[in-house]
C-alpha cells in the first residue's frame, strides 16, 4: 500500500515462532489463513512452507465446511516468516522494548521505546499476545509470564491500565511436550496426512517437505482417577484462575470433570517437526501439577514410557474488552492506537494474524488517507470475526466456527480469493506476484463460464448411467450441478478439458453451480442487510434518549456501539421491540438533520 | 420524552354518543391538561373538571385523566379528557387543544405509531392493534385482541428457540467432527423437524386475519322470483348493518355486510340467474349480468340455491323458500323451508349460517395471521419442510437459518423501513 512501517519487537528472531499447537488451520480456522491469504498476508505461504502433514476436516460434508489444516515444522515455518517479512519492502525491522505509547492531546503520536528512542508514527498496532499481564500456572507453581523483559512489558501495561481501557483476564492452555523417541508407535493407530496436493496458498506451487503421519490414542480410566484425584491441585479448581478459558478447547481436567461418563479422550499425538522428537499431544492441555501430567501420560496405550520434556502449564493474561474498538480495530479512547490478537480475547494463530491483517490494512489506509478493502459478513470470515468482536464482545477466548458465519455456503475456503484479492487490489495491498496469478485465472475464469453454460440433453447424461430422468430436456451443464449425483467428475465428458487448466477453480465454479438456488436467496437478504447498514449510528449516539429503551439494552447498545442500524439488530440480548424503537428514533434524527 | 409536537384526536367513536374520549399524547399533555381543566390530576385517577378555552369560557364539565410516562399506552406524557359526545362538546375541546403551542391533531395511525417508535409494542402486536381498531364485530375484535396480546409473538419466539435448538445440533455435527460425541446427527432430529413444520402447516392452514375483515360470503341464487330478495332483506334487514370493506357493487348485485350474533356476514343477493341452458338466449347485457353472478357463485363461501331442485352449483344449499304461497313447490331434499314473509324457518337458517361460518372463520381468541404475516410464516414452514428431506448436514444448516430470518422478519427483529410505512398507513385516525 506504500505506507513506511516498523516492526517493534524484543527479539527478532522470536518472530515466527510458534508458541502453541504447531497446527495452522483446521475448522473455520482454514477459512481465515485462506482469507488472509488471499489478501496477501504471510500465514498461509508460511504454512506451506512449514507443513508436514496435511488434513482436509469435514471432508465428507458440504465444501463450505471444509477445514484445511496443516501441521507445521516450527523450524521451517518460522524461517519463512522471518524470509518473507525480510523480503517485505517500506517495512523496517527494529528490536527493541516498546516501552510507552507517547500521546498527544488524546491520541497516538508515536511509540517511546526503553532506550528512549521516540518513533513517531501517526498510527500504532499493538500486538500483545498473551504477555499483557501474564501469569502461568502448573500445579501449586506460579510464574511471572513475560519473557520479554518484565520491566517494559509492565510499563506498557501499566499505561494502558491508566488509560482506563475496560480490561478483563482470559485463560489458555498448552499440553506437556513429550519425546517422540520414547512413545511406541507400533501400537497405536496412525493418520497418514492425506497426499492430495493441495496447499494453503495457491502462491505455493506445490507441498514442499515429506509428509508424516500422526498416531491416535486416548486417556485411560486409570488417568481420569488420576486427574480427579487431584483435581484440587489444579489451579482452574482451586480457584488460582478464575478467568473463562475456551470452551472449544477444554483442558484435560475440565473434560473428566464435564464429561466423567466417559471412558476416554481422543490424543492426537503430533510431531513438532521433521528434525526434532517433540511431539505436541493435542488433547490434553492441562495444568495440572507435573507428577500428575506424567500419570495421565502414561497411562495412555504407546506411551506408557513416555518422557515429558516440557510440561504443560496454564496461561492468564490481561485482554481488552473489543467492544471497546471500532470496526477498523481502532482503540475509541484513544485514536490512532490499533489492537489485534490475543489482547482483543481471541485464541489462535489464524485469528491473530486476520486481526493484525486488518488493523495494518485499516491502519495504513487512514495513515495514507485512502479507504480500506470493504470486508462485511457478507464476504469474509474476517469481518465476522471483526464484527462479533467489536460487537459482542468475548467472555472467553473467542475460537472462529464456521457456524459463526450465516453466508457460509458463499464464504468457502477454497473461494477465499475470488472473494477478496479483487477487494485487495483495489485497496493496494495486493503484491506483483499475487496480481500476476490473479490475471492468469480471472482469464480462465472466462473459459469456465462458456463452458458451463454449454446445454446438454437428459439422454445423453443418462446415456453415461447417471441418474437422471431422460424426459428432463435440456440444460446447461452449470443447472445440471444442482442434481443429486451430478458432480463435476461425471461430467467429465464436456468439462475435463477445463478442468485440467485449473482443478481448483473448476471445483469453486462447480461448488458455485451446485449451490447457486441458495446463493440467490442469500442475495436477496444481503441487499436488505446491505440496506440497513446504510442507516449509521453514531459511536456516541444516545440510546438513553430513545424512548421506550429499557435501561439493560440503553448498556449493551452504548458498550457495543453499533456503527449502523444492521449491526445493532446482532447485538445479543436487543429485543424486536428495541430495534424498532431504534429504527425509529435514528430515522428521527436523521430527518431532523436533513431538515435542519 | 420527547417525540416531536403533541397530538390529539377523538378516540372513541363517531360523535354524537354518550361520551365522547379526546386522548393528548406528547411532552404538551402535561400543559393542556393545566390549559383547560386548570389543574394536573393525581396520576392514573379520574377526576372531574370543569374545561375551559383560553378565554376563560365554560366548554364542557369532564372526566379527566392524567398518565405521565414512559410508562402509557404511547410511552410519552398522556391526558384524556371524557366528554359529553355532542359534535359541538367535542368540535370546541378540540380546538382549544388545536391553540395550544406544540399541539396539533394526529395524523392516521400516530398514536400507535408511537407506540412502536417508544418500543412499547413489537411488529405483530402493532399488527394486532391495527387491526383492533378496524374491527367491528366481536369475532374480529377477539382475533385482534389476541395478537394485541402478544399471543402471535409469544408463538414465534417459541419456534424460533426449538429451530436455534435444531440448529445447535446441526452446527455440532459441522464444527466438532473431530469430537467423537457429535459425528451424527441424532434419529429423532428429522422427527422433531417435520413435527415443527407440521405445526406451523397447521397455523398456515387457519383461516386468515382477512377473512375476518371480508366476512363469511353467503351468495342467494335462483331465478328471478325465486324469493331470493325477500330472503335476503329478511336475513339482513333486522341486524345492524357494518361497512363493508369490499368497494362496488355491481347494478346487478346488491350486497350487504352485517354482523350476525358477532360474526361478520357478506350477503349478496344476484338478480336474475337463469337456470342452466337458456343462457345461449341471453341478451348480450343480460350475458353480462351472469359473468358476474357466475363471480359472485365462485367467491361464495355458501350458496343458497332458491332455484329449481338439483340445479344449483354444487355444495349451495337447496332452499325451500315462499312456503307460504299457494303455488309453492315443495323440495324434497331441501335443507331449510321457509318462508320469509311469515318468517317461518329463518331462525333455523340463522343458526346454521353461523354454524358454518364459525367452522372457516378464525376462532374467537384464536391468533391470526395477516398477509404479510403468513408470507413470513409460510417462508419458514418451507424451509423446514426441506430441511427435514436434505441429507447434507450443511444444507440443512442454512435451511434451519432460513427459517430463523422468516422469523425474525415476521416480528420485526429484522425490520425494514418500507414494511413500517405500509403497517402505519393503514391505521385510522387517533388510535
């Protein structure tokens, strides 16, 4: 986009590392390293990069529900980021401790950093992850968390906390790190990564490193006795966290105890990578004390001998209530101050890196005074995220689910980039090699269409045997899509040639197809929520002077501050009758303004 | 409260009546209540008062009311005045009201338009009140009640939370596959599906809000001089005529709308229906004449056939009438006989009208679905209709959505602006 751009971080060469599940992607996850991919961002390229295993989830159901996954090498994963944000040109690298924010009249002028560098800058990101306040826990253990330098860390903290910025603490967690060497594979049953060829990025040309297998076992009766044993020595039961942690990722000793009933939980067991034998135990993060982490362990089929070499340990860290942001991910109180990850109450690699995708994007546009791509419900994951964030706020780590987006059947990872690389190139955040793929396959996209359009006659579909009546006449191969059993493959005969020129896009356009009944009601409702997001609402409006509003929704409508009528209508708890009191007081003062 | 200038209007009906109700809604209440009865009653209490213009003059002695909001009908400060109903009594108190500064009489559906802007009502209790105010029989007025009351509303959130339910459910299979508890979807899912859609085919089913504004129509045929028209002014002479909503008669129809023991009532009486065959002799204004008693036939809820036996449409009644001539012709299947003049067997006719009647009219208390209403219902009856016959777990997810918009439209939590102008234009004055 053209905008100058510093880096700040105590250690360069920690960027990239990854400090949880080596995994990128997974359900609704896919999506976003997908989307943030197709506006040019680094995840996915890095993912590919890193990737040795490979995992399509839900691959049975419909495509919009498709979970790309991969797992990492760390090694490799954090090399390529560190090459592609070196390679980034107007972006310049600085290590140092981000020590204060220096304000001026209210607002972001700049950064202090501890050896007293001022770095003037109209607009600031601030990337905290989960050291804002942080504390571990394991067992009766605690830690200060912060390895980056207590002091500057605290000072920071310190400011914000001043700042009087509504703050809340969450909680995440990690399982112990166990030796690859001493688990006995042999036994357990294996999930080979599935060979198909696909990648994150349709950048990377093909899957770079060897593919290994991951193995499958699970938690034992003798370990849930060992973990309700001691459940009092856990520090979310003994009342050490009283922070929400996710309840998409449970740790291991809120499972036995939510769900006692069962035998076993399912462990994933990972490898960390293709020069190391750690391995990560999806499955059991856990705080639990480590003599009962290496019982739980090892009462698990394959690794009865297992060797913990980093135990696991739980996190609690300081967040900033996001109802406090705008929806370009803005700080309200204090302008020109931008947040994004963790410190916005989210988990995850792939919502971290879609957050600190739009405040960058946002960031600069504002900083260069042009517009930011126009991301709504309507055409990504992205701006659901965004929009829930700002809008509802969290009350535990928020995790992205495909059940979050109501345009799912149009908001498909494997469309990601015919739904945003044009937005991004309008918005000039789009690289040359990017714009060059863009061209070559919009032109394809072209052949696609006249051949989709093509008619073909119901005797010569059920001629090949397929399950079509022979008295349905004739129509285009893109209405025949829509049939139960009619997928792109039988219809090979007309689309093979196509297809070859670019599988994946011939699989979106026959997705497209199939799905086209669905995605033209889907229109209609998007032209009148796009018609309700015309009536804005200012982010001071005074809902306590609109009658009628009881004093619960006059605070859930101040605190979310929805930018317009549309969003106010998904803020939770908004009863019909508010809305349409709403309607029609914001209407009031909208003609009282034109009148005036 | 502040919504703009303060409005005022005759609320009860058409003067002159025994008393005559001016209702003020708006920040002025408080001031025209001091205005013209001198004082502020206590709240919520009626007293009497003597009002009198600016001038000082005596206009009428009255019950005066005093609600202050938010908490009134409107949401906003609220003064009633309880006149006499003479035209005079009320033409001077409104003009008073008419002088005072920020005051001016309401427009066509204010009062509840406020109502809903002030979130006192929600969509389908606004609905309701509308069409309470247009009712004009009991029937009407009890169906209207009903949604008033919120019984439509209360119907839709209950649905709407078991199809958040079936969602959840569904939501569960796409998002934690990798669970192991919620790899399927259970058995009963579909069941508990196509039970809710049963449900709703069975409110779709139920006669409509309009029905109730149209009336059971009631068509008399027969030849000319077959008695139909002493019939007619017999059935509907003794009860007080309502207006019907239903503009222009025909010169060869004449119908009458009336309220029979509160049930509304549409009887057409069609001039001249030749018996079938010797309309090939017909004049070319005579042929006019049956295109429109043919209409009239097919728009029936009941025929009554006063014609020769077994010529009649079928399903009309096969009525005797004119028992008391000497020339009457006896019919042996014949339902009713009777005989208008003398009155002999229209009392039994009566009764079965109304018997019919109430079968395919709402029932009393029962709530009611407008036009509009049952579009957005019908939207969602059919989503889950094919929610429960789609095997892709994703499909049925975005049926079950569909189904929750249709919901969220029928009560307004998802409002558009062109659904509130319609709703407000069709409310009368000062309710």
């Amino acid at each position: 986009m053209g905008a100058r751009t510093a880096l700040i971080s105590f250690d360069l060469d920690a960027i990239g590392a990854m400090s949880c599940n080596p995994a990128i992607g997974g359900l609704g996850k896919g999506h976003l390293v997908r989307e943030v991919d197709a506006l040019d961002g680094v995840l996915g390229r890095a993912a590919d990069a890193g990737a040795i295993h490979y995992r399509m989830l839900n691959r049975s159901k419909g495509s919009a529900v498709w979970g790309p996954r991969v797992q990492a090498d760390r090694v490799r994963f954090k090399a390529a980021v560190q090459q592609i944000i070196r390679a980034q040109s107007g972006l310049t690298l600085i290590q140092g401790e981000a020590a204060a924010l220096v304000l001026e009249g209210g607002r972001v002028v700049g950064l202090e950093l501890a050896d007293g560098t001022i770095l003037s800058a109209p607009r600031v990101i601030l990337c905290t992850g989960t050291f804002l306040g942080g504390v571990l826990f394991r067992g009766e253990e605690r830690f200060e968390g912060g390895r980056i330098g207590e002091n500057a860390a605290k000072r920071l903290a310190h400011q914000l906390r001043g700042a009087d910025l509504p703050m809340a603490r969450l909680k995440t967690g990690t399982p112990p790190r166990l030796d690859g060497r001493t688990i006995n594979w042999a036994v357990l049953e294996t999930q080979p990564s599935d060979g198909e060829g696909w990648t994150m990025s349709p950048l990377t040309r093909a899957r770079a490193n060897p593919e290994v297998f991951c193995a499958i076992t699970r938690t034992t009766q003798a370990g849930h006795d060992a973990i309700r044993a001691n459940l009092h020595r856990s520090p979310l039961f003994s009342g050490a966290i009283a922070a929400a942690g996710p309840r998409y990722c449970p740790s291991i000793e809120d499972k036995i105890h939510r769900f006692g009933d069962r035998e076993g939980h399912q462990v994933f067991l990972e490898p960390e990578g293709l020069d190391t034998h750690m391995v990560y135990p999806n499955g059991i993060s856990t705080s639990l004390p480590v003599d009962v982490q290496a019982t739980v362990v090892r009462t698990m089929p394959g690794c009865e001998r297992a060797e913990i070499v980093q135990p696991g340990y739980a996190v609690e860290y300081d967040h900033i209530d996001p109802r406090a942001l705008t929806p370009d991910l803005q700080v309200r109180a204090i302008p020109g101050l931008y947040c994004a990850g963790q410190i916005n109450g989210t988990t995850g690699y792939e919502e971290a890196a879609a957050q600190g995708l739009v405040a960058g994007l946002e960031a600069a546009a504002a900083a260069l005074g042009v517009q930011g791509p126009q991301l709504d419900r309507g055409n990504s994951y992205i701006a659901v995220m965004v929009d829930d964030l700002t809008l509802q706020g969290v009350s535990e780590p928020y995790r992205m689910l495909t059940a979050r987006a109501e345009y799912r059947l149009r908001l498909r990872a494997n469309n990601a980039a015919t739904r945003l690389t044009g937005l991004g190139i309008a918005a000039g955040c789009i690289g040359e090699e990017r714009r060059a793929w863009w061209d070559r396959r919009e032109a394809l996209r072209e052949m696609f269409h006249v051949k989709h359009s093509q008619r073909v006659h119901a005797r010569e579909l059920a001629d090949l045997g397929l399950p079509v009546r022979r008295d349905h006449g004739e129509k285009s191969l893109s209405e025949w899509l829509r049939f139960d059993g009619i997928t792109p493959a039988a219809l090979a005969p007309w689309l093979s040639e196509v297809t070859a020129l670019d599988p994946v896009l011939a699989e979106e356009m026959a997705e497209d197809a199939a799905y086209a009944p669905y995605l033209a009601r889907q229109d209609a409702e998007l032209r009148d929520l796009r018609a309700s997001e015309a009536l804005s609402l200012a982010h001071d409006f005074p809902y306590g002077e609109v009658p009628g509003l009881s004093n619960e929704m006059v605070e859930r409508l101040t605190k979310a501050a929805p930018g317009t009528l549309a969003a106010a209508g998904r803020v939770s708890g908004v009863t019909p009758a508010a809305l349409s009191a709403l309607l029609v007081h914001a209407r009031r003062l909208a003609n009282g303004q034109r009148a005036a | 409260m502040t919504s703009g200038p303060t409005i005022f209007a005759l609320s009860s009906g058409a003067p002159p009546a025994g008393v005559g109700v001016i209702r003020v809604s708006g920040p002025q209440a408080r001031a025209a209540l001091q205005a013209l009865a001198g004082r502020l009653p206590p709240p919520r209490r009626a007293s009497l008062a003597k009002l009198r213009d600016g001038a000082g003059g005596l206009l009428d002695e009255a019950l005066v009311l005093w609600f202050p909001g938010p908490n009134t009908a409107t949401g906003e400060d609220l003064a009633e005045f309880h006149c006499h109903g003479g035209r005079a009594v009320i033409a001077a108190v409104e003009s008073a009201l008419a002088k005072l500064p920020d005051t001016r009489r309401a427009e066509p559906g204010e009062f509840t338009r406020r109502a809903f802007a002030n979130g006192r009502i929600d969509l389908a209790e606004a609905e309701g009140l509308g069409d309470l105010l247009a009712a004009e029989t009991e029937l009407q007025r009890a169906a209207a009640l009903a949604n008033l009351g919120g019984a439509l509303s209360r119907q839709v959130e209950s649905w709407r939370a078991q199809v958040l339910g079936f969602s959840a459910e569904v939501e569960g299979v796409l998002d934690f596959s990798d669970e192991e508890d919620s790899a399927d979807l259970p058995e009963c899912f579909t069941w508990n599906i196509a039970a809710l859609a049963d449900e709703i085919g069975t409110w779709l089913a139920r006669p409509r809000a309009e029905r109730l504004g149209e009336g059971f129509r009631v068509v008399l045929a027969g030849p000319p001089n077959a008695g139909k028209s002493t019939l007619f002014n017999a059935l509907v002479e003794k009860e007080a005529a309502i207006t019907s909503p239903i503009a222009g008669t025909t010169r060869d129809v004449i119908e009458r709308s009336v309220a029979l023991a509160g049930v509304p009532f549409t009887f057409v009486d069609t001039a001249g229906l030749r018996v079938a065959g010797s309309e090939t002799d017909a004049d070319p204004i005579e042929a006019i004449g049956i295109d429109r008693a043919r209409t009239e036939l097919a728009r029936a809820d009941l025929v009554l056939w006063l014609g020769p036996e077994g010529e009649g449409p079928d399903g009309a009644w096969e009525i005797a009438a004119q028992a008391d001539r000497a020339d009457f012709i006896a019919k042996p299947t014949a339902r009713f006989t009777l005989s208008a003049a003398t009155g002999d067997g229209i009392d039994a006719l009566r009764a079965a009208l109304m018997a019919a009647a109430r079968d395919v009219l709402p029932k009393p208390g029962e709530a009611t679905l407008n036009a509009r209403q049952h579009a957005r219902l019908a939207e969602a009856g059919a989503s889950l209709a094919a929610a429960r016959t789609l095997h892709d777990p994703l499909l049925v997810a975005e049926e079950l959505r569909r189904a929750r918009v249709a919901f969220d439209r029928l009560i307004g939590r998802a409002t558009t602006e062109d659904m509130l102008d319609t709703l407000f234009g069709r409310f009368c004055i000062g309710k």
